[in-house]
C-alpha cells in the first residue's frame, strides 16, 4: 500500500484571475455531494499567498490555485532538482496547460480520494503493534528512506525534512514498532491552511508507505487515521489523497475508511522519474514480472520486441543488426555448457571448489540410506534438495533425524531426478546479482512469517500473508500448504488450526524463496567489497555472463561465506530499485547505454 509520491494530491480550479470566493463553503451540519465539492471550489476569496509550494522532502508540493499563469506555474513545476519530485494540484483546466506545454508537463494517471471529517469514524480498536510518532532524527530518515526505496518512491533530502520537522505546514509521521523499535510505515500530511490560507480549511496525505516485509497488519491505516484525527484537532475540514488508479489494495482502504472518489488533478514534470506514468507502454498480458521488467526497459530505448511465448517468458530483442533471444533473463549469450553447470547443483558446486570458492559439503544420494544417515551424523543438520530445480520446489530444510531425512527423501523419489544431500549451513541468505561479470546487486533474503492475534488460526493468517506477497510480487509469492509447511510447524508444535497467541511471530517455511512467500531486502549500499568480488569470482569460474547467486553469510562483518547455488535465470525484478533491468539492457546493447545520471549505477 505504498501511496504515493509516484501519486498526485487533491486539485481544486486554478483562477487566472486570483479572485476566489467563499460561497457554497463546506459547512459540518451538512453532508457534502460531489455538486457541492463543484461549487465550493469554483472560486476562492481571500487566498493568502501568491504562486505558494511547501517543499515536503521529495519535492514541492505546488499549490496551482494560487499561480496567475500558466507559464509561471510549468516554471515552478520544471524548477524540480535532480532525484526529485515536483507535484502541482488544485490547476483548473489542467488538459489546457498540458496543451500548452506537452514537451514538459503531463497529467498524472492516479485518482484522488478525499474524506470529509463528519463522515469520519474512529476506530474501536487500536492497533497496539505499533506506536505512531513524528520523524525527529537522521537514523528515523534513514529508516523511512529504506522503506520509501522498497516500494520505489522517491526518497527524503534530509537537510529539508529536518531543518523543518517543527514546520506547521506538513507534519512527517513514522510508525515504529513496539516490538523491535524499528519503523515499518511513513506518512506526510500537509496542512493547507498554513501553507496558503485556505479559506476551505483543506489538508492532504502524501507518500503512505508500509514497509513490504512487515509482519503487522493494519499499518497503513493506522497511519492514515492518525493524520485525520490530527487534522481534526487543528480544525480543518478534510483530507485529500492520490492513488495510483491501478492500486487496489490501497483503494479498498480508503474506501473502508469513508473516503470518496473526487474529479482533481494533478500535473508533474517529464522525467526519467515519471517516464513509465506518461509513455505508451502498457503492461502485457500474460507476462510475468521477471520478463516485463526487462521488455519495459529495452521498450524505453527504442528496441524491437518480438513475442515468442509470453507465458513462458520467450521475446527476442532486435536492434540494427543485433538480436537476442531471452527467456526472462536468461539468453543466448548464456553457453549451454554454462546454463547446465549452474542447473546442475552438483557441478557447481564442485566447479565452485575447485576455485577455492567456500561451498558447503555435499553427496549424491543413491539410494543408500546407510551413507545417508552417516552424512547426517557428521553434519548433525542438513538439507536435501533436487540436483536440478529453481524456485525452491523440493528443498527440504533442517533435518536432524533419520526419519525426517527416510521421510524427505522419499517425497523425492521418482520425480526430480537425482537427489542431492548437503551440510546445512547457517548465517544470512543473500541473493546477489551479476551482470558481464559485473557485481549489479544484493538482496537479504528471510523465511516467510506470520504473526498471531489471539484470534485467527495458523491457516488464516498464511492466507491473509499469501494476499499481501501476491499483491506485493505481482502474484509471484505464496506460501504453499505442502508437506515442508507442515513439517516446520509441526516442528514448533503447531498445526495449520492452532490459534496463536497475540504477537508471536512464527516461521512456517525454513527456506527464504520468493516464490514459497520468503521475503527480500536490497542491501546493496552496505555490501562489502569482499563479498562483491566472491560473486564475480564465482561467475567467472562459472563462465556466466548473467547469474543470480545464493550466499549463506554468518556475519557481514567477517570475510566468511559459503555459494549455496547459481541461479541461470534470476528473477531481476526482485531488486529494484537497483537497476538490474538496466545492467541487463547495457550488457546486451550497449549502444543504448544511458548517461550514469539517468539512474545510480553501482556496477562498477
């Protein structure tokens, strides 16, 4: 429910003439309509203020009410710095000035949702998970930037946020958890009245984001409902916000808390930041993420795409005398021989070994359980897993009886192919990225979670999880109810109709997998160049040009790891906002490399 700075805000009518009037004013005895929201914001009187912005961290927020001109007010939108956002809302006629300037401005594609406050409803319950604060310090910046990233925002300046973190213009609220301490949502609010006087009383939510790996529901509403009791309280009249039209988690929301659809606008600038909300590009029907991150970027710089089998992920891209066939990210410049030295976890590891690249112990089973339950006695824990499979489907984690492993590798037999058994190594599951040999990104990856209420049993909440990873991944991500499901819970004494106690967190997978509803953080930034090198390392012994790498790391603060597995195929979209898609395009056609200003360009 990340909403929105890539979002506009509530716009009322611009006057050219500045002359507003109070007439048809919101009044609280009454229930406003949409006639009536059309004849309070005809016209205002007595605005206080001339061409007014409130610069919220990201950007200004632009007032176009209060702007005489069309010129003056694409000036202040255009006026924008680099890596920011300018938004400009309340413009009258907004179709006339994209008319007049169509090389510069653009009408954002979102809808805008207002709440009038007598028709607010306070909840019954709290949400005692997480306490709602105001933003005060760089490490609450840092945190809020981390989670603004995930859902691909636009991130704080912090010079501008704090030097006005008391402002009674906009107010930037955190929700940190009582738990941890760490903060897993953001919201701004801002409050029109001080900003330019507004004879309407009017304020406006911005950039809600929840962090995507949360395990508390009930975040962003929480969130929400404190910024309207807030502006409550400071006597204003309603809330406004803008929601990608697409985003119908968020709508539901918002429609739960009484808001209602309202006809405003919103104008922004053409940039790279805005190029996917004003291109013609749409998104294609049956492609899945992973190949649509890919198509989308090489649409951008002008590259022929041809369809093979889009539920497959199959396209060729073709460019002058350049083509490349592609399955998702996989393509002909992979070799053969290197495709299967990775799809083969026997080979890589051994060619990794051979390296004197860290790798955990390993054995092929063949079918005697004797040497089977001896490598279990060395290794008091292990995993066992197909010798060719992705996604983490047959990956049986933890094991530390004969049963369990009698039991796991039976559930292979037959299927898979050959059965591999493996040390069970223990540290941070880390998913790194390279590209033309070329350390691109790296992302923490954690088991899927769910966190108990009192109320709701364990099956429940797995599906109320499930909703929120298909949402988040584009349908990507669940949590499969197969026998590795239940065989960690009932490890921990659990079935899938055990009610959990209120706030205890629970694991119900041990692998880390997107695909099986596992969790992934960028950590890019904070890689060390030890562990940068490894990857290359490993995909130059490999000989891959493209390549997803697994690494159990026990500290970040020692130089110790071990490759679990080279993935052919890695899915790219599960970094952004790193530019994996981009590295991906460069490696291909780079004739069409952009300037390193376009984008942060960490491959290098």
């Amino acid at each position: 429910m990340a909403d929105s700075n890539s979002g506009n805000l509530a716009q009322s009518g611009r006057s050219v003439k500045k002359k507003y009037s109070s007439k048809g004013r919101h009044r609280h005895a009454d229930t406003p309509s949409i006639s009536h929201w059309k004849e309070s914001h005809s016209k205002f009187e007595n605005v206080q203020g001339e061409n007014s912005a409130i610069n919220v961290g990201w950007g200004n927020l632009i007032f176009a009410n209060t702007f005489e001109d069309n010129e003056k007010l694409v000036e202040k939108i255009k006026s924008e710095k680099s890596g920011q956002r300018n938004i400009a809302f309340y413009a009258q006629d907004p179709q006339i000035t994209v008319s007049e300037y169509p090389n510069d401005v653009f009408m954002d594609p979102s809808y805008t949702y207002r709440i009038w406050f007598e028709k607010y409803k306070q909840s019954k319950r709290l949400n005692s998970r997480i306490f709602v604060r105001r933003l005060n310090s760089v490490e609450d910046l840092d945190q809020v930037n981390h989670i603004l990233m995930a859902r691909r925002m636009v991130t704080l300046n912090k010079e501008s946020v704090l030097k006005e973190k008391k402002s009674k213009k906009a107010i930037h609220l955190v929700a940190e958890s009582q738990k941890t301490g760490e903060i897993v949502g953001y919201v701004t609010g801002v409050d029109h009245k001080e900003v330019f006087d507004d004879p309407e009383k009017g304020s406006s939510l911005w950039s809600l984001a929840v962090h995507p790996n949360s395990v508390i529901p009930g975040v962003g509403e929480a969130l929400t409902r404190y910024l309207i009791e807030y502006f409550i309280a400071r006597g204003n009249s309603y809330l406004d916000l803008s929601v990608i039209h697409g985003n119908k988690q968020a709508i539901t929301l918002y429609k739960k808390l009484k808001f209602e659809k309202v006809p405003v606008y919103c104008l922004k600038k053409k940039n790279s930041i805005n190029e996917s909300l004003y291109t013609s590009m749409k998104k294609t029907k049956h492609l899945n993420p992973y190949a649509q991150i890919i198509v989308d970027e090489a649409a951008r710089r002008g590259i022929e795409i041809n369809f093979i089998d889009k539920k497959m992920g199959y396209f060729r891209l073709n460019l002058g005398a350049r083509s490349v066939v592609c399955r998702e990210s996989l393509t002909d410049q992979t070799s053969a021989i290197a495709m299967s030295q990775c799809a083969d976890k026997r080979m890589t590891s051994k060619i990794l070994k051979s390296h004197k690249i860290s790798v955990p112990d390993q054995m092929t089973f063949n079918q005697d359980l004797s040497e089977a339950y001896r490598f279990l006695e060395k290794h008091k824990q292990i995993v066992v897993k197909p010798a060719d499979g992705e996604q983490g489907q047959g990956v049986k984690v933890g094991i530390r009886s004969k049963q369990d492993l009698k039991k796991s590798l039976e559930s292979l037999k037959g299927d898979v192919g050959p059965i591999i058994i493996e040390e069970m190594v223990s540290g941070y599951d880390v998913r790194v990225i390279v590209i033309d040999y070329q350390f691109v990104a790296a992302a923490l990856r954690r088991p899927p979670e769910i966190l108990g209420n009192g109320v709701k049993t364990v099956k429940q909440l797995i599906l109320a999880l499930n909703r929120r990873r298909m949402a988040a991944t584009g349908g990507e991500s669940q949590v499969p109810f197969d026998d590795e499901t239940l065989r960690t819970l009932k490890e921990q004494k659990l079935t899938l109709d055990s009610v959990l106690k209120d706030g205890r967190i629970v694991q119900v997978r041990k692998t880390a997998n997107v695909h099986t509803g596992g969790t992934i953080e960028d950590i890019t930034p904070q890689f060390s160049d030890f562990f940068r090198k490894v990857s290359v390392e490993a995909a130059i012994s490999l000989g891959i040009p493209v390549v997803g790498l697994d690494l159990m790391i026990p500290s970040f603060l020692k130089n110790k790891y071990w490759i679990i597995e080279a993935n052919e195929r890695p899915g790219l979209a599960n970094h952004e906002p790193q530019p994996t898609a981009q590295a991906f395009i460069d490696f291909l056609f780079p004739q069409t490399r952009k300037e390193v200003s376009n984008y942060e360009n960490p491959y290098n």
